[in-house]
C-alpha cells in the first residue's frame, strides 16, 4: 500500500504559451545529515524527454546491455558486464537533453553561513541570483586546508546551531559552541580575508535569524536543505529566460508548496530577497514565473524520472567524468562548488 505523494505545487491554471516539460530527480540526498562522509556531494538531474522516449531509451538498455528488468539504480547500472559500453551509449542518447546540477554539501554549508549571518537571508541565496557574497564564502571554503580538525568541527557546529524546531526558542550554549569553534578555527591561521569572515560574524546578528527561525519566518528558506538552490538553477537553465518549466519530480518531502509558491516568486523577480518578515508567497507576481509548477510522482510510475535518477546517480557516483569525462557537457556551469576544483 502507497502512501499519498509528498510535496508539489501544480498548475494553478493550464499552463500556456512556451512551456517546456521536464522530469527531475537527485542522488546523495541526506536530509540535515549534510557531513555524511559517505555521501559528500548531491546531484540533481533533469531530462526533457517525453514518456515515449524514455520507455524506449530504458527499453534499449534492458535488451542490449541485459540492465536490471526492474527500476534502474546507477550502482546497479555500473556494476553491470557491460557497464562502460552502457553509459556510453547512455550519455549519447541524452545528448542535448539532460542537465546536471551538483552541489559540493561542505561548499553549500559555508554558502549557508555567509547568506545567513552576513547578508539577508532569501530563497535566491545559493543560486546566480545572488553572487553578492560569493566571494566571501568561496575565500573561507578554499582556507578549509589551513584549518585541520577544526573545519569539520565549525560546520557540524554550525548545522547543530540552524537545526531548530518550530516554536523552540534558540539555545544560548548551542550559540557559543558555535562561536567557540569560529575561534579555533581562526587560531589555525587561515589567513586575512577567509579570518575576516569569520571575524565579520557576530553573536548579535547571528541570534537575530536564530530567533527569527524559531518564530517560523517564512521569508527565510529551510537553512539545511540544498534542493531549493538546485531545483531554482535546474528550472533556470531550462527555461533559458524564453519560457516556463514544468517539473515532474520525483517524491521529495523538501519541495512543500508553501517553498515552491515562494522560489517562484523569487523567480519571477529575479532579484533577491523579500523584506524582513514579509511572505513571498502571499505577493502576486510582477511577471510570469519561469516555474510553472511541480507535479511529484512515484519513480516507479514515470520512465523520465527513472532516467533523470540513473543520470543524477552515476554523475554522483563517477564524480571524475564529472569534470573531464564523458558527463562534462551535462554539467551545470553554475553548480554550488568551488569553480577551480
């Protein structure tokens, strides 16, 4: 027995005009867990086929790489007898029609940090909409080799310190675990301006937005949950500014429609943040979204997300063809990770 389907905003109205479909899903999501060694980086992938196409694109593999009969999974994909003829007849078919974000988790969490305690927080940060602080996180992400132990110990402090329950005030000695290993970490010399960020953040400031998520302030975006950034650039690199998108999901706890209604008013804006306290959602848009909506789906009832979830496995899973192999040309150029790594 299925329970009922998580998560989604459909249309409101029938969708018109330039609309493309696509269907997405992700590998290496871990909820708030995002320190899980085993699992350092998460992919979102998305695809434009239709169920035609995917049927008979999972068709092919099945008879002429004798892959698994039942729903694809990439480990069991590259653990195939043919599993390097396979992906690359896998990778060609989807030329031109697959799209791959990946989020380096470390990364996203020094993002996370800058965007919240340094800027105003929004449902734009960590995506191009907001390129303001990048810099500044991307200095103290690149000083992690300086600081030893300690780096590890700053963020799981920092993931401790934004897990806060609705309606639970923040804990003043969470607070100072994490400014204590601020210290640490400033003590192992990482240099001037990654030592400057973390100089810039302050007990006041901090325990502002502390409070403000205690209180369930819907203009702030869940601090710990990475596929709002990733759906916002998987929906702008489909939509190329000419056309709205439609997403075919698979079923994702995280993609509420209270967050959906408001990355897609961040989106039609294309512009930052909404004022303190203000709902995005209860605003009508100035202009057409380029999100259209979100319809969730069980993978095992959608061929598409089927090959959006083997695409997004594998780029996880192969990181080294992420770069310089053969999954290079589906990579987003926008990804959240370092540019140079």
């Amino acid at each position: 027995m299925r329970l009922p389907l998580q998560g989604g905003l459909p249309p409101v109205d029938t969708v018109a005009g330039a609309v493309v479909e696509i269907a997405c899903d992700e590998s290496g999501f871990s909820g708030t867990n995002l320190l899980h060694p085993a699992t350092p980086v998460i992919t979102h992938a998305s695809v434009d086929l239709c169920i035609g196409e995917a049927v008979g694109l999972l068709a092919a593999l099945r008879s002429g790489f004798r892959c698994s009969p039942n729903e694809f999974k990439s480990g069991q994909f590259l653990r195939s007898p043919k599993a390097g003829e396979a992906l690359q007849w896998f990778l060609a078919a989807l030329s031109g029609r697959a799209h791959v974000h990946l989020i380096d988790k470390e990364y996203f969490l020094v993002t996370r940090i800058v965007d919240l305690f340094l800027a105003e927080p929004s449902y734009a940060a960590g995506t191009r909409l907001t390129q303001d602080h990048r810099p500044a996180a991307l200095t103290l992400y690149r000083a992690r080799c300086w600081a030893g132990c300690n780096w590890g110990a700053f963020l799981a402090a920092f993931v401790e310190l934004v897990r806060i329950k609705r309606r639970h005030r923040p804990d003043r000695r969470v607070l100072e675990r994490f400014f204590q290993a601020r210290d640490a970490l400033v003590k192992d010399g990482l240099g001037g301006q990654a030592e400057g960020v973390l100089h810039g953040l302050s007990r006041t400031r901090v325990w502002a937005v502390l409070t403000r998520l205690s209180d369930y302030d819907r203009s702030i975006p869940p601090p710990l949950e990475p596929m709002l950034p990733a759906l916002a650039e998987t929906v702008l690199f489909w939509s190329g500014g000419r056309r709205q998108v439609l997403v075919i999901h698979d079923e994702q706890s995280a993609l509420t429609a209270g967050r959906l209604s408001r990355l897609q008013q961040v989106l039609a804006d294309g512009a930052g943040s909404s004022p303190a306290g203000t709902d995005q959602a209860a605003a009508s848009p100035a202009t057409v979204s380029p999100l259209a909506g979100l319809v969730t789906v069980d993978s095992r009832d959608d061929p598409r997300v089927q090959v959006a979830d083997l695409l997004a496995g594998v780029a996880r899973r192969l990181p080294g063809t992420v770069d310089d192999g053969p999954l290079q040309p589906f990579l987003s150029p926008t990804s959240l990770r370092d540019p140079e790594r």
